[in-house]
C-alpha cells in the first residue's frame, strides 16, 4: 500500500511541472501589461520600464519561468500588484472560509446523495426512482447563480430565517485561532459564534451543493444497479439473508467504489473555490478573492490562485486514488 502511494506521488510531479508552465505561459497571453495596471495608465514610459525590470518582465521568457519556477520552490508566490499583500498570505488567510464551504455543500451532497441513489436503484422505475432522477437531472442542468439568488431571495429576504452574506454576523465577535469560524467556536467555546457560522453557511452550502448531489446520486444508482444483478448477490440472497444486509453490507461496499471517485472530484473542484457562488453570498473565499483579482488584472494574485487550485485538484485526486486502493486490494500499481 505505501509503495502504491510513493508511486502514485511521483507520478503528479512532472503533471505539476506542466501546470506550472501552463500557467506561467497563459498569464502572458492576458491583454494589459502589469506595469501599466500597478502605476496607471498616467505614469511616464521611464517608470513603466524601470518597474518592468524589477518585475523581470524585460528578460525572455525562459528566463522569466526559471526566476518564476524558483519562487515557487522557495514557497514565494509573489506579491498583489494593487495592494502590495504577498499572495501566500492571502491564500492561508482566504483558503479556511473555501473549505468550510467545500465540506459544507459536498457533506449535503453525500448525506442527500447516497441515500437518494440507493432508494433510487433498490425500487428501481418505481415512483420515487423517477422523482429521484428528474431533481438528479434539474441539479446538474440548474445555474448556480440563479439557485443563489433565489435562495437569497426566498429564505434571506422574504422569509427572513437566514443571512445572505458573509461568514460572520457583525454582531458577534470571534476570537481567530485557526481562521475556520466554526472550529474556532468550539475551541474558544463560542456557542453563539458556532450558531452564526453554521446560519451563515447555510445557503451557500445548499446552492453550491446541488451539482455534486445530482452527480453522487445518478452514479450511486446506476453503479448499485451494476452490482445488484451480479451472481454473488443472487448467490447471498438464495442463501436467505435479509434484502437489507444483501444491499449494505455486500452490494454497496463494490457499488461505493465509482462513488468514491467522483465524490473526490467534486471535493477537489469545490476546494478549487467557487466563484459564482462565493460571490453571489459575498464569502470571502478563494472564488471570490479570484474574482477580484481577474477584475484588477491582477497578475500575481491569478497566477497564484491558479498554481494552487490546480496544485489541490491533482492531490485531492492522488488521494481518492490512494483511498481506492485501500477500499479494493485488488487494485494494483503498474
């Protein structure tokens, strides 16, 4: 197993080399120049050359991605044009609010998901099957604006029952730890700051969670369908067990494994941030952090960003990898 994972791990690193390129290169196909977006459009052509030299944006390219490609080893992301905060900085103190959200809708996804999905499959053309597969259908096919702002709109405005924004309710006070609001509230013992932090995560969770839901419960169906018309299934219900221990303790161990997959998919693009929903809620996350800086041109901060959500996507991947080969012995490295 830990030499599955050692090879698996060595595997990403030239797919990390190539991300790196990729965003090195794209960046420069963005129309503006960075010096011009720092100093203004009014600042002298003798300001604008010396501030591209100390950017380094004189020197070829090669010789840009080396100098580029060393900060990035040395932990140095570079530095917001437009306020000066080094990117890294911004990353810890942003990344915190994007899990919270990721693990708040992808939690929805699986507790609604899965059970949706095996119902679904276990009375499979029956009633529920269909209404099971049409909301499956509407969430995959629904925008997310749209569903944000109706939630805003409904739940927020017209019936009052939640907030609409933000992480923290500027009545309540939180003393930052960790900088994720609720495990800050159980280690300070702020009730009242756990109860904001779970209401104002509420509504994002709910609208950023009806993709990953749709997608667990349509791949939980058809894989469980997959696996109930095996012949160890007919062999263990000719044996005369219950239906129910058949479906969870022998069907739905193989029929997780497809589930597993795609579900750290959607963890991985959820932790990548997500844009519209972040700024539909004004969550103060890596999406809407992103959002503004392709709004400000602001190089550093979209290359950053880039480098590191692609950076988490391929290990939350090598993870679900690795937890795959745990779950099936079978799988093996060639």
């Amino acid at each position: 197993m830990g030499r599955y994972a050692i090879k698996r791990f060595l595997t990403i690193i030239p797919v990390l080399v190539g991300i790196s390129i990729i965003v090195f290169g794209f960046i420069h196909l963005i129309p503006g120049d960075p010096a011009v977006t720092m100093l203004g459009e009014r600042a002298t052509p003798e300001r604008v050359k010396e501030v591209r030299a100390q950017l380094g944006l004189d020197q070829p390219l090669y010789a840009q991605y080396l100098i580029y490609a060393g900060k990035i080893l040395r932990g140095d992301l570079g530095s917001s044009i437009l306020r000066g905060d080094p990117v890294l900085t911004d990353l810890v103190r942003r990344f915190p609010a994007t899990v919270e959200l990721a693990f708040g809708a992808i939690s929805v996804a699986i507790l609604l998901g899965i059970p949706a999905g095996i119902v679904s499959a276990v009375w499979r053309n029956s009633f529920f099957d269909g209404c099971s597969r049409i909301l499956a259908l509407t969430g995959v096919s629904m925008p997310i604006f749209w569903l944000g702002l109706m939630l805003a709109w409904v739940f927020g405005v017209m019936l009052g029952w939640l907030p609409t924004g933000f992480r923290l309710g500027t009545d309540v006070t939180l003393r930052s730890v960790t900088n994720f609001n609720i495990l800050d509230s159980l280690i300070t013992g702020n009730g009242e700051a756990l109860v904001a932090s779970l209401r104002h995560l509420v509504l994002p969770a709910v609208a950023l969670s009806t993709i990953p839901m749709a997608v667990i419960t349509r791949m939980t169906r058809a894989s469980l369908l997959e696996v109930l018309s095996q012949d160890y299934i007919r062999t263990a219900e000719a044996k005369g067990l219950p239906r129910r221990a058949v479906i969870l303790r022998h069907a739905m161990r193989n029929a997780l494994l497809p589930v597993m997959t795609v579900t750290g998919l959607q963890v991985g693009r959820l932790l990548a941030g997500a844009i519209l929903t972040e700024t539909i809620f004004s969550w103060p996350g890596i999406g809407l952090w992103i959002y503004e800086a392709i709004q400000a041109r602001d190089y550093p901060i979209v290359q950053g960003a880039t480098l590191f959500i692609a950076t988490i996507f391929v290990m939350v991947n090598l993870l679900t990898d690795v937890l795959y080969a745990t779950v099936d012995p079978r799988i093996k490295y060639d």
